[in-house]
C-alpha cells in the first residue's frame, strides 16, 4: 500500500520510530527500518547493529544508525532476545534504502510478549494512513 508517496506493506507492523515489525511463522520477528525513515534521512551512511544474544525491551534504544542527513537511535519495536543481525549491513548498510522491507532488514527477535506489544504497534489501513499523517506532522513542525 502507499500513502502519501511512502510505501507501507499492510503486512507489517509499524512503530512511532519508525521500525517495521513483521512476525514470521516460526514465532519470531523481523524488524527493519520503515520507508518513511529512509525518505526523511537520506542514504544510510552507518549502523551501530545490536549483539545476538541481547534482551531488548519495546522502546528501548538499542543501536544507532546515522545517515547523511542525522545520527539517530535505533530502537527496538518489540521485547525479546536478538537471536539475529543482518551482517551484510556492516558491508553495505545502505541496503536500508534500497530494500528496506527485504535485503535491508536489522535484526530478528525471538519475542517475549508479542500479542501485547502488537496492540501498541501501528497496523491495518485507517491505522497506517493516520501513523503517516502524525509522522508528517511531526517532520512539519521539527523542520
């Protein structure tokens, strides 16, 4: 789906610093970087990956990333264990930008309270036209 120009799988869940969650079959999740973030940025030029193995809490900063445009905190959308990083970040990081949704994701979790932290995610139609309307207020009023 798009919405306002930015691409917003309807499959994913999304979170106010803009990470996407999206829950795999195995029980785990996926979280990558949403196509708002790398429009507003620009090419992703660093990221500070998490370790596998780390407890993260929902909200929790847990990396950094930076692009040409800012240094930000990468946080994590949902509780649990990193039981992955996507290395080939370290050799091309902008993968972010190309792929965001695919190639470019940043880490897998293994969740410790997943039914509940969705609730508080950004998910379905109404949601995520309403998610990019806040998120372009907020640049409007930041820039």
């Amino acid at each position: 789906m798009e919405i306002q120009g930015y691409n917003v799988p309807e499959d994913l869940y999304y979170h106010d610093d803009n990470a996407w969650v999206k829950v795999e079959s195995d029980g785990s999740v996926t979280v990558g970087m949403d196509d708002f973030y790398q429009k507003q940025a620009g090419d992703t030029t660093y990221i500070d990956l998490p370790f596998e193995g780390d407890s993260v809490s929902q909200g929790e900063t847990c990396g950094k990333i930076q692009s040409s445009k800012w240094v930000g905190k990468l946080v994590s959308p949902i509780s649990g264990e990193i039981i992955e990083v996507n290395s080939e970040l370290e050799n091309d990081c902008r993968l972010i930008n190309k792929d965001p949704f695919n190639a470019g994701w940043i880490m897998k979790i293994k969740p410790t309270n997943l039914e509940e932290e969705l609730k508080k995610l950004a998910h379905g139609a109404e949601a995520l036209k309403k998610f990019i309307e806040d998120h372009l207020n907020k640049a409007k009023s930041s820039g």
